[in-house]
C-alpha cells in the first residue's frame, strides 16, 4: 500500500551567510521549523512508513548547533569551544532543506524503508520558508 506523512519538527541553532551582505552576514539564531512530507510503500508488517520519530531524530541533530558554510573562517575559531556543523555553502533555509532531504532519504533507503521525500519546508522565521519539492 502507497501512503503519505507528514511531519513537524523545530529546532534551534545559529547560523551565518558569508556571502551575503546586511544581517543575515552575522552569526545569529532562529528557531527553525521543519515540515516533512514523505511518500512510499508502507511495511506490510508493521503498517508503517517511517517512524515518526526517526524523521525527528535526523532532524534534530541540527538542534543547539552551530551552522557554518565549510569555508567561513570562523569554524576554526569556533571548534576549539564546539562542534560545528558545516555546510558546502552558506547554510540558508534553501540549502538545509536540501541537505535535510536528502538525509532523511539515505535513513529511509538505509532502513530498507521504500520512500521518499515528497516536499520539505524549512522555514527561518514565522514569515519565510525555503520549500523543495518533487
């Protein structure tokens, strides 16, 4: 049987644009929100998808972290005090949404899981999204 899900997951984290100009350039903070909409043949064992709380497991690794382009200079300021999760790009919403993405894909083809991801929003604030789709 071929289903569909949904899912809603937050998380906080910093990040930077190096390559923007005006206050996005500087290292701050959101509270990101994450929705997921994923597509695939349900186990005909358990009746499901994708573990709810597998998508917010790989989601959350971004939670409380640092977010930086793999080439900012100020990765190697910060790893000395904490781990920094690196990007090959500035990590914009459009950027996470991708890398996201495809992270919940290789857990589901890891897990033998048959599905993929139909849409991913990652939205910056309550105002601005970046949405991937099929």
């Amino acid at each position: 049987m071929n289903s569909r899900i949904y899912k809603l997951v937050h998380f906080d984290a910093s990040h930077r644009l190096m390559h923007y100009r005006g206050k996005c350039a500087q290292l701050h903070g959101h509270r990101w929100k994450v929705e997921v909409w994923i597509q695939g043949e349900v186990d005909q064992v358990t009746g499901i998808l994708v573990d709810y709380n597998t998508i917010k497991t790989i989601i959350e690794r971004f939670d409380h972290q640092i977010i930086l382009n793999r080439d900012d200079p100020m990765v190697a300021c910060i790893e000395p005090f904490q781990t920094v999760i690196t990007t090959p790009g500035d990590p914009t919403s459009e950027l996470l949404a991708a890398i996201l993405r495809d992270m919940i894909e290789n857990g589901c083809r890891d897990a033998g899981i048959a599905a993929r991801v139909e849409r991913i929003r990652v939205w910056e604030s309550e105002t601005c999204y970046a949405e991937l789709g099929v």
